[in-house]
C-alpha cells in the first residue's frame, strides 16, 4: 500500500484540532460534532506554540530525530525505536489491512521546528494483539445496537511492555501531548481512546485529564547484584532453589544444549528457524501469528544491538528457540523475554530457554530488570516478583463511560488485592 503522508498540519495555538479528514471513506478518522467542556477547547485558550502533524505511517518522521527524542524519556525501550515501529508497518504486521491504521502524533515547536512530541497512534477496527482486554466493552456497545469501533490505540502493536508512551522533550510538552490525544478523541468519529502500558507517570497525568485509569499485574525479575546464577538461587527458598535445579538438570539428561546468539551474530537461517518456532506456538493454539519472517529479518538487520535469540539443539538439530529484547540505558538496563517456540516436546525446555537463558544473561551482562511479559504467576517460583501496570481510557457516551469507571474501581480493588495476596508469596529467603 502506498502510504500517504500527512494530512494537514494543525496550529494549536490557533486552537483548530479539526480537518484532518484529508478524503478517505471508511478507515479515516472523521470529525464530529464539538462536545462542550471538552479538552479540546480548554487547549484553545492556551497560548503554546505547538503545531500538530497526524501522520500516516512512522516513515513520515524522520529516524533520527524521533530515536534522539526517545532516548531521552525516563523509561524509554528498544519497541519504542523508529526501526521497530516502522519494520511493524513495512512489513505490513500493524497496518490499515490488519487492522493497525498509524495516524502517529507528532507536536513540532512553531519557532524552531524542532519535534518535541510524539505519539505512537493507531485506529483500531478490533481488540486483537493489545493485552489490556476490552471485548466485554465491545460487546456492551454492540448488544446495544452501538458501534466500538473504530477506536483509537496509542500503543506498540502486539507488545505487552510497560514504557513510555508520550514521548517528550519536558513535561510540559507530554502534558500537551496528552491533552492533544484526549482532544483529538473528543473530535473525531471514534467510540473511544485507550493509552496502553504507559508509566505511571503518564498515567497519571493523563487521569488528571479525565480519561480512566486501569490496572494489571505482571511479573518481572530484579537484578541485584548477582555474581552468578548460583548465587541467585541462594536467595530462593530451598523448595524453589530444589525445584529449578531439577528443571534445568532434566533438559541437560534430554541430551539438550543451548546457544545464544546475538543479533549481530544471528543468519538468515537462524531467523528462519526461529520463525518456524514462533509459528508453531501459535499453531498450538489454534491462532494466527501477529508477526513474520520479513519483520524479524528487518529488525534483525536494523536494530540488531538489541536482540538475542536462544537456541535449543538435541543431537545436532535446532529444536527450539526464544527471541530476547533487551537494551542498556542510564537506569541499568532492561530485558524483556517475548516469543518463544518448540517443534518437539522436552519437559522443562520452556522454561530453560524463555527464563533461565534470559536470566543467566541478565546477570553475566548487569541488566537491573527482566520482564517476562504478560500473565504468568508461574513466574514467581523463578523469583519473578508482581508490579502494577497501567493503562488509560476514554469513552465517548456518557453512559458508557460511567458505567466502566464503575467497573474499573471494582476492578481496581481487586487487583490491589490479589497484588497484597501475590506478595504474601514471596519466593525468597525470609530476612
């Protein structure tokens, strides 16, 4: 699909959110009537010289200066990068045919046309691939003769990783940034605007513009200072401690090595082994993949620094495979297990290749934090610990929106408490 840049460019200082509809029929984002007491006009009366572009594919900001911006951001991450977000749509994994139209949001200083915000914009015509779950939503509207889609997303596709969202030279310009989302959203044809795994930070600030927040649990595993895998079993509870040598010791008897390979270092004939993995653990669940072999070459060959793959081989042959996220910054680093796959069945693999590898390498490489993903209480008897995670909402019928905060503050009470009852279980050592 040949993509379009964007459509027109808005000065908010002259507070004109409007026109964007640049022609297209179904998949454009339309205006619709103004709603009173909106954001949208509480940004009219501010004098701040921001112009906003709406852009049609991450292509249309240029690389450079959206990485250098990223690079800044408190808790930024590799799928924040240009070259992840743009291998999404060059290879046609997140766009308008599947369902991710970008309508990525950029907020440019009037004086020196220097970027100073952005937001990475879907619209979205189903829930699929975004890990903070709305079906029962969409339902609800749909029961009720109303339609949920299209909607707006401001995420990473297919990437349940807490990180920034509203990506900002000061807090000044992320707070314009998320006032623009919310206007932005008030003024178009959509049901709705969802903020999906922000920090808290944002979360916050965008709460104090109305939108509703949510919360979820995760499990991530702390570095602290391990010299070795053997002395972070140490910290354990003996059961644990027991428990993932007899892991580990039952893949080694199956006559299974493993290799890491470094992006740097990975070919083509890794990366199509590991895509055949991937496959088959969407195989196994009778889905489709949201990714494919052209993406992880592209990455593989742009972003390589930030990717490692783990190779699992029985007499000779590949058998099964993890790909790894990772990166180092400021903070100590970060890395994050995200897709795994098997062709034959070894008992404990998974777990060797999709934490243990990971974990060894965090502690060999000083990396602060390991992020499993999502779900997973399993994780907690491999020293995986809970955090909250967060996301924002924003619906346009009064009713409805009333009727979800509802549910998210009961929603809210019991995750707070399921998180305390989570902590009772601490797998390590009582100090």
């Amino acid at each position: 699909m040949a993509v379009r840049a964007l459509v027109v460019v808005v000065a908010l200082v002259a507070g004109r959110l409007g026109d964007i509809n640049d022609g297209r029929e179904a998949r454009r984002i339309r205006l619709a009537p103004s709603r009173k007491n909106t954001v949208g006009q509480q940004l009219k009366q501010e004098r701040i010289d921001y112009r906003m572009g709406l852009l049609d594919s991450p292509l249309e900001v240029d690389a450079r200066e959206w990485n250098a911006l990223v690079a800044r951001q408190p808790q930024p991450t590799p799928f924040l990068r240009h070259e992840f977000l743009s291998a999404l749509t060059l290879t046609n994994c997140a766009t308008e045919e599947t369902g991710w139209a970008p309508r990525f949001v950029t907020l440019v200083d009037g004086q020196t046309g220097a970027l100073v915000a952005a937001a990475p914009l879907y619209v979205k015509h189903h829930s699929y691939g975004e890990y903070v779950f709305d079906w029962a939503w969409a339902d609800a509207y749909q029961r009720n003769g109303l339609a949920y889609y299209p909607k707006l997303v401001c995420a990473v596709p297919f990437t349940p990783v807490q990180g920034t969202r509203l990506i900002a030279v000061d807090d000044q310009a992320r707070s314009r940034l998320a006032a623009t989302l919310v206007a932005l959203a008030e003024q178009s044809d959509v049901s709705s605007l969802h903020v999906l795994f922000p920090t808290e930070y944002e979360a916050d600030t965008l709460e104090a513009l109305g939108m509703m927040r949510r919360e979820g649990i995760q499990f991530h595993w702390l570095n602290d200072g391990y010299r070795d895998f053997d002395e972070f079993l140490s910290t354990l509870e003996q059961k644990k401690r027991k428990n993932i040598r007899a892991e580990r010791r039952k893949v080694r008897e199956a006559g299974v090595t493993l290799r890491r390979v470094r992006g740097e270092d990975a070919t083509d004939a890794d990366w199509r082994f590991f895509n055949r993995c991937y496959r088959q653990t969407y195989r196994e669940h009778f889905s489709s993949p949201y990714l494919s072999l052209d993406f992880f070459r592209m990455i593989g060959q742009t972003m390589p620094e930030n990717l490692l793959l783990i190779i699992a081989e029985r007499e000779g042959r590949a058998i099964a495979s993890s790909l790894i996220v990772y990166q180092r910054d400021a903070s100590g680093g970060a890395l994050y297990g995200r897709y795994w796959g098997a062709l034959e069945h070894v008992p404990c693999l998974h777990f060797e290749t999709a934490y243990y590898q990971p974990l060894e390498f965090c502690i060999e490489e000083k990396l602060a934090v390991f992020e499993g993903g999502a779900q997973g209480e399993h994780k907690m008897a491999r020293g995986f610990m809970p955090t909250v995670t967060h996301s924002a909402h924003w619906l346009a019928h009064p009713a409805y929106s009333d009727a979800v905060a509802r549910f998210l503050e009961n929603e809210s009470n019991l995750i707070h408490s399921h998180f305390d009852e989570l902590r009772e279980h601490d797998p390590f050592k009582k100090r």
